[in-house]
C-alpha cells in the first residue's frame, strides 16, 4: 500500500527589503497557512518523525518570515498547535476569512524507500493515474470526522467513482493556482540535491472547498532517510519556510503589479468581441494574462482570437463550435502551438464550465 501524503498549499513570502505595495492602505493581502495533519491524526510517522509535527514547524516559521518581510499581509493559520482539524473546517477557515491566497504543507511517504522530491498539487481533474493513491491517502482523513458521509455529501475517498464527481466542478483560481505551484517547485527544489516530481492536478477534498487560489505541497519522503533528516532538522526546516517565503513574493509582486495595472487600464483600442449567442458553444482557451493584447501579436502565433475577462484577466479563445467531439479534435491541433490550451464552455456569451 503506497502511503503517499499531499499537501495544500498556497504560496508564501521573503524579500530582502521592505517592500512598498500597491495593496498599502487599502484592504490586506490574506494568507491562509494550513499544517497538515495534526491531534488524532499525525499523517506518515516514519522512524523518529511524525509528519504532524514537521509540518506545524514548517507552516510556524514560513508564517513567520512572510510577516516580518510583507507587512501588509494578513496571515491566517488553520492550527498553530497540534489539534485536529477537519479538512472541511480547513476550508471553511480560508473562505471565512476571505483569504487570497490558500496553502496546505505535508511530507509525502512511499512504501520503499527510495522516492524522493519535492511536489505541488492544484485542484483538477487532469489526474494521473498513479495520482490516485496519494489523493485517496489525503483524502483518508475525513474519515476520522464525525458524520463525514453527510457532511461530504456521501464522498467516500476509497471509491474511484467517488471522484467523477470532480469532472464537473470549475475551479476558476486554476490558472493562478498552477502558477503559484510552479513558483514554489522551483525555490523548494533548491533545498535538495535531487530532482523535482513536479506539478500536478487532483482532486483533493481540502482544495474542493476553498473559493481562492489554493496550492497543496508535498515538501519531500518523510520515508526516505536523506530527505528525513532534512525534514527534521531545525535548519532543514528553516531552509523549506525561506523558499516557501521566496515563491510567495514572487506571487503577491505580481498580484500586486496586477492589481495596479488593472486599475490604470483603459478600454482596448481594438476589442474582438466575444460570440453572444444563445446556443451552448465550446471554445479554446490559449492564454490569459493581465494586460490586454492585440489581436495582430505575435505572441498569439498567427490564431485569430477572441477574449474574455474573468477574475480580473484577459482570456483569449481559439476556434468556436456547438459539437464537443469537433472542438477536441480542434484542441489537438492547437496544443502543438499551445500545449496547455484547453476548452471552455459558453452559455449566453458566458463561460460556464471549463474541461480538459
């Protein structure tokens, strides 16, 4: 039995002066820092480490570095001693709080050994199958929740049917969710001398409920003995919250350099309007940014396209058919040019679900 353990995670921060925001003086930045685990539940326990424990150390210090170095950020913990917190209740911490930014810290686990590296997960259904035991291991723990089949809606985390559920569920913070997570992959993996496992899509429990961009990490193999001891050290653990902290910065220096544009924008000069039509149609999302881009740029790479505004973004589609069959073959084609491109459905001129 693999025993894998995953992580949400949402990004944190270290600079190395004060920075001045676009956020001063108005409403702050909300950071939501979840330790996995915790009170009846101490996740892997693998010789002298209990993962409870590494984590609550990690989610303390990274806390703490994010509020010496952005003082305009608000920052919210799911525990900060070891209790035990039901990842619904995790959830619902963030949403109440009205936090921009979520993330879960764990150790991961394997049955051997040898597995090593740091890795990132988003909430999607662009799963893997070899993904699944490591969901199924996180997910786990809300059996350990008083009346978890009524309160999760009849989910049973050890049914793959369970999760086809998952399919039909738009997660619209994906994009910033998977930016962030591809942020803190490259400054954790500074702290080994091994290779990355990467970022990955699932459909965790915790991420399901949140209504912010959400990350979930798994810092390393509790189960391996080098990366362990790295774990367990006062200076291993230093070393993880300070890249954590690293990855955050960049994330809220963009989101702030974001904001500030977006409230200097002015209407583009030449605008593609999208289709209005009242028939269900399929499109291609090829990229999204902040600021708006022409139509005749070259970074659009000879595509005709149309855009849409969500969450403060420039979306811009490709292509446009009421036949899901057509606009799959379509999306085929494309990803040779845009190989993270994928569909998104219309009701109304309004996007209504996104598949990949």
């Amino acid at each position: 039995m693999r025993m894998v353990i995953h992580i949400f995670i949402g990004v944190l921060a270290l600079s190395i002066a004060k920075p001045v925001t676009a956020n001063q003086g108005k409403t702050p930045f909300i950071l939501v820092l979840d330790a996995g685990h915790g009170g009846k539940d101490p996740g892997t326990i693998s010789r002298n480490a209990q993962e409870k424990k590494i984590t609550l150390a990690i989610t303390l210090l990274t806390g703490k570095y994010i509020a010496e170095k952005h003082p305009d950020v608000k920052i919210v913990y799911t525990r900060k001693t070891d209790v035990f917190i039901g990842l619904k209740e995790r959830a619902n911490i963030a949403n109440k709080s009205k936090a921009n930014l979520f993330i879960s810290i764990h150790t991961n686990a394997d049955k051997t050994s040898s597995p090593c590296g740091v890795e990132v997960y988003a909430f999607g259904t662009k799963r893997a199958a070899e993904n699944f035991q490591v969901v199924q291991r996180e997910n786990e723990v809300i059996k350990l929740e008083d009346n978890y089949m009524e309160k999760y809606e009849g989910f049973d985390p050890n049914s793959t049917e369970s999760y086809i559920i998952f399919q039909f569920m738009q997660n619209k913070f994906l994009e910033q969710s998977l930016d962030l997570a591809t942020i803190v992959v490259n400054e954790i993996k500074t702290c080994v001398p091994w290779k990355d496992r990467g970022v990955k899509q699932d459909a965790f429990a915790v991420l399901r409920e949140t209504s912010m961009p959400s990350i979930l990490i798994e810092l390393d193999f509790i189960s391996n003995p080098e990366a362990r001891k790295i774990l367990i050290s006062e200076t291993g653990q230093q070393q993880y919250a300070h890249a954590i902290c690293k990855a955050f910065t960049q994330y809220k220096n963009a989101y702030d350099q974001k904001n500030a544009t977006i409230e200097k924008t002015e209407t583009p000069a030449e605008p593609v309007k999208q289709s209005t039509s009242g028939k269900s149609v399929y499109k291609i999302q090829i990229m999204a940014g902040s600021n708006y881009v022409p139509n005749k740029s070259s970074d659009f790479k000879g595509y005709r396209v149309e855009y849409f505004i969500e969450n403060n973004l420039y979306k811009y589609t490709y292509g446009e058919s009421s036949d899901l069959a057509k606009i799959r073959t379509l999306l085929k084609s494309v990803r040779k040019d845009f190989k993270d491109a994928f569909i998104v459905r219309f009701e109304n001129g309004v996007k209504v679900a996104t598949i990949y």
